[in-house]
C-alpha cells in the first residue's frame, strides 16, 4: 500500500523507487502482485505518464486511509494517545459557513495536533470509498454500514421575500403554493413533497417551479432576491428573518417537522482517535448550545 501511494504520489515508478530505494522492476513487480491478488487492473503505464483505472482510484483512497490510521496507531503509542493526523469533514454550504466553520475553529485550537480537512459542499460524498472521514448530514438515513451519531436538529420553515410576495401576493393556505413559484432541492429525498398541518392531520403538498438546486443556501439566496419561494432548514435563514429580507410564510401550518444532524462516519473498535475527538468534540457543543 504504501509503494502503491507512493507511486500516486510521485507520479512515476522510477520516481517512486528513488524515495522507497526500491529498483522500477521491483516496484513493477510489487504493484503485479497487487493486481493478480486482486483480480483487476489498477494502473495503466504509458511512455509518458501513468493513471488509475475506476478500481485503481478506489484502492488508492483505501490505502492512503489505512496507512494514515496506522501512522496514527503507531503515534498514539509514542506519544501517550494524544490525537493527532488529518481528518477529512465534509458538510452542507450553509450549516458549514453557519454554524461548522466556527467550531472547527475551536477545536482546533483545543487539537493542534490535528488537521481539519474541511470541503463544504451539498454533494453526498462517499465516506467508504475514502472521500471524508466524517460527513455532517440532514434528515433521516439510509441503512448502510457506517455509525450515525445525532448531533442536534433543525426545523424548517417557508419563506419567500417581501418583494416576491408584493407581487405575487402571500399565500394564506398551504394550497396557495400551487399558484406560486416553489423553489425546490432537486437530490432525491425520501418525501420530496411539502409537508403541512391542517384540520388536524399531516400531509404532503406536491409543489412545483422553474428552479431546483442541491444547495440550501443557494435556494435561500434565490428567495432573498424574489426568484420565489422555498423551504429550508431554520438554521440557514435566521438571520434573514431577523432583518426582515426573508418573511415566514404559513406557520400555522408548520407540522413542527424537526430533522435531525447527524455526524456519519466508519465506526468500530478501529475508529481513529482523531475521528473519535471530533465527534465527540461535535456532540458536547451541539449539547451545550441546546441546554
């Protein structure tokens, strides 16, 4: 694993075999062996450069976590179990600039030894392919074999701006929506329908418009400058409603739906300690704020 890292690292065999002080043709041999015991292809080598097939790429991000957890093992011993290495976080744009961002501040300053690796984005990475260590995710999850840890929860609310609604008017009932333009997430959800409270009972309203986006923040933005309306996490919006640039729309039918905040990540007895310090970094803050 650690030849095969090296290899991507340096970009070439040769290269390669100058750091590990390993021949090409030992280095060849070693990356042979890796492939027969694997049953696929996992280099291509041309005259000019060498790269991954699909399952290369795979069992590089594998390798390079493994190795990592190893150092790491071998670090804790020697310097008595303090956490220490880089973890990869991923979170959504806006919970991440929002409420993330100064968090990671402050357990960095309480883990120096560590690195937060942080890429916010809405895309769904995968955590088991090796692309984070610990990703922040909304609403209920898949069956899957990572380890969920709940670290608060949001409400949600319908929004729109004064501008939008002096045009187009402000709906009284959640049937209303049907004649506005309902800005949408366009990822797949398990209800991808609005959900209200009226006349004693929930239900789901199938609303419609002429923009989508994986983004929450993006959907808010585009409310803010009256594109039209959308329903995102609180969060995300408090202090447009604050200012008056956001006005709730239909709180008296707001079911009170609260999505919960959970921290995923590959558990286990093996779970890195820097994992583990994060996480639970995570848990005693969302703890406090809520108390």
């Amino acid at each position: 694993m650690a030849v095969f890292a090296t290899i991507a690292e340096k970009g070439s065999l040769s290269a390669a075999g100058r750091i590990l002080g390993l021949t090409p043709s030992s280095i060849s041999r070693i990356v042979a062996r890796i492939e027969k015991r694997i049953g696929t292809r996992l280099l291509i080598r041309t005259t000019r450069a060498i790269t991954f097939t699909a399952e290369g790429e795979t069992y590089l991000r594998a390798a390079r976590r493994i190795l990592a957890d190893l150092a790491e093992v071998e670090d804790a011993i020697t310097h008595q179990g303090v956490p220490k290495g880089r973890i990869r976080v991923s979170g959504a744009l806006a919970h991440g600039r929002l409420s993330l961002l100064p968090l990671v501040a402050e357990f960095s300053a309480r883990h120096p030894a560590i690195v937060v690796d942080l890429v916010l984005s809405d895309e769904v990475v995968d955590i088991l392919g090796g692309e984070a260590d610990i990703a922040i995710r909304f609403g209920r999850l898949a069956d899957s074999p990572l380890t969920a840890r709940q670290i608060g929860e949001t409400g949600q609310v319908v929004v729109a701006s004064p501008d939008y609604l002096a045009r187009h008017g402000t709906p009284q009932v959640p049937a209303d929506l049907l004649k506005h333009n309902c800005l949408r997430f366009n990822f797949r959800r398990a209800i991808p329908d609005w959900p209200f409270f009226e006349d004693g009972s929930d239900f789901y309203l199938k609303v419609s418009g002429t923009i989508e986006s994986n983004s929450g923040e993006a959907l808010s933005q585009l409310a803010r400058i009256g594109a039209g309306i959308t329903r995102v996490g609180t969060f995300s919006v408090e202090e447009d409603l604050k200012t008056g640039a956001l006005v709730p729309l239909l709180e008296d039918y707001n079911p009170g739906d609260r999505e919960p905040i959970n921290a995923v990540f590959v558990g286990g007895a093996a779970m890195p300690a820097r994992v583990r310090a994060f996480v639970d970094f995570l848990v005693e803050r969302y703890r406090d704020e809520s108390s």
